[in-house]
C-alpha cells in the first residue's frame, strides 16, 4: 500500500480522538494540539488557556512568537517516539512529539503552554506593556497556568502519543482491509465476468456434490439461477436416475483425487437433448484436503452428429468403391 495516499485524519476517527483527548484534558489539565503535518491543519485542540488565546495569539506581534516556537519544535522532527520540549518566546513551555505510522511521519502531537518552574512576574508585565495586553486580565490568565514537573510533563506527551497512534494505527489497518476487499471484490467480479463468457457450463461443488456455484450457461442448463443452485445436490435438480449418475461420476473422481473425463446425453428444461462432455477434477485447499470438485462440461451434440455423419458417408464410399 502507498503510503504516501493516506492522512491521519484519513486513518483516525477525529471525533472519538478528540473526546478522548478532552478527557484527558479535563483529568489531567494538560493541553492537546494535533496537527496535520503536511497540510499544518490543526486537527484536534483542547484545553487551550486563556493566556494563549486571548492573549499571545490574539495579537499578531505575539503570535509570531506562537509560529516560530512551532517551527523550532517541529523542525526535523521525524524520528519516532522523539521528544522536543521548547521555551517560548512569550514565556511558556511547549512540547512536541511526531506520530508516524509506517515510516510516514503523518501529524505531530504538542501539548504544553505550562511552566517548569514559577512564573517572573516582572517579565510578563513587561510583555504585556509591550503588546498592549491589560496588565491585570493577563496577569489573572497567567495565574492559571500550571507549574509543572518536567518528567511528568514528558510522561504526559508520550502517553498522549501512544494513544494517537495506536488509534491511527488500527485506522491503517481498517483501511488496509477495506482496500483489500475492495481488490478482492473486483477481482470476483472480473473472475465472474469470465466465467459467465465462456459458453461451457462451468460448476463447482463441495465433498458431498452440494453445489457451491455455476456459471450463465450452467444456470440455463440447470434452470435456476446460481443463488437457488447454491447448497442444492442433483436430486434437487434433475431425475433421480439422471442425478444418481452425476454423483456416481463425482464419487469415483473423488475416490480417485483425480480428473476424470465422461459423456453423457442431458436434458434440459426446455427439452433439448445434448451430449456433454464433461470433465470433473478435484481442487484443494491451502492445506492440502480436497474440498470438492470443479466441472466444465461442453455440448459435443453437433460434433458427435458430424462425425457419426462423417462414418456413414465413409462407409457409403467404401460399399461404392
């Protein structure tokens, strides 16, 4: 599969992936940030502070200090389970880990706008004369923002990013399956285009000469149509002298586990009478056991004519010779 066709938000389920990290969020007072990597889309964000929002990234002088810690966080950032951690210009902590999947690097995971230590409350007055925040309100909203212990800070992010990608993990794997019945699907539906083509009635069925399916041409012969023939055996279908014939025949080229050639004269529903050619062989399965067997049977009506019509008309030769 080319991994280069899918996005994360193609392999998760964003919204069960942001009610999980709203929880998070609500247990744990950590903020959530997903973003695509190619696209910088913001997938998922939850528990995002008021200092940040109303504040940092509300004023555009500010919030270039927000773009510039994300790109020194997510610069080069391709190796799995890596962890940056990254002293913002506005004054808060941020941290970074990238969600690959397969080699893809397809979304990074920030959570932060934390602190490590206490805040310098002379450095955030400054910063707020600087950008023209209300000194009050932002000091309120810095009150709000916790304090806490790196390694927990780290813990914290690889939890987060475990959870991301095993969810799109099992995503990948959903959508591996979906391509793969969708490959096989049309494989069937080619398989069955060529089967209905061929004019040769064509069946198959399992060890004990229950039908498991047919082509176009052996639906006419038998006159129903594949889904009626299906767990039906040929007393269901035709005259018993008729389908105690058929399964002798199935029986012998099962006991023998090899294909087994016979003629017969048939007749169908509508009254024709035909000579068939058949032609039974075994097919196996993976392991080796025999699970039924596959027939093709053809009309040889007008050849056997023709050739009975070819020995009169050698004899009459020979007699006027």
């Amino acid at each position: 599969m080319d991994n280069e066709k899918y996005s994360f938000k193609e392999l998760a389920d964003i919204e069960k992936l942001r009610e999980l990290f709203e929880r998070f969020t609500a247990a744990s007072g950590f903020t959530t940030g997903l973003v695509d990597q190619q696209t910088n889309e913001v997938l998922i964000g939850t528990g995002w502070r008021d200092i940040c929002t109303k504040f940092h990234r509300a004023c555009k002088s500010s919030e270039q200090h927000c773009k510039t810690s994300n790109k020194k966080l997510t610069a080069g950032l391709n190796t799995p389970g890596e962890i940056r951690i990254n002293y913002c210009e506005n004054g808060l902590i941020d941290g970074c880990t990238p969600i690959i999947i397969e080699g893809k690097h397809l979304a990074n995971l920030f959570t932060g706008q934390i602190l490590f230590e206490p805040p310098d409350i002379e450095r955030f007055k400054k910063q707020a004369k600087e950008f023209g925040y209300d000194e009050a309100a932002y000091l309120a909203a810095l009150k709000k923002v916790p304090v806490v212990d790196e390694d927990i800070f780290v813990a914290k992010l690889k939890f987060l990013t475990q959870l991301a990608t095993m969810i799109a993990e099992i995503g990948l794997q959903r959508l591996q399956n979906k391509i793969a019945i969708k490959n096989t699907e049309e494989q069937k539906a080619l398989l069955r285009s060529l089967l209905d083509s061929i004019p040769d009635l064509i069946f198959y069925k399992d060890q004990d000469s229950v039908y498991l399916g047919c082509n176009k041409a052996f639906e006419e012969f038998a006159g129903r149509e594949e889904k009626e023939l299906i767990g039906l055996s040929d007393l269901d279908l035709f005259p018993k002298e008729e389908a105690e014939f058929f399964r002798e025949k199935d029986r012998q080229m099962m006991a023998e586990g090899k294909a087994r050639r016979n003629e017969e004269w048939i007749d169908y529903p509508d009254g024709r009478r035909v000579l068939l050619d058949t032609l039974k062989t075994p097919y196996y399965g993976p392991d080796g056991n025999m699970l039924g067997l596959i027939g093709v049977s053809r009309d040889i009506t007008k050849l056997k004519k023709a050739e009975e019509d070819f020995k009169k008309n050698e004899k009459k030769y020979r007699e006027l010779s």
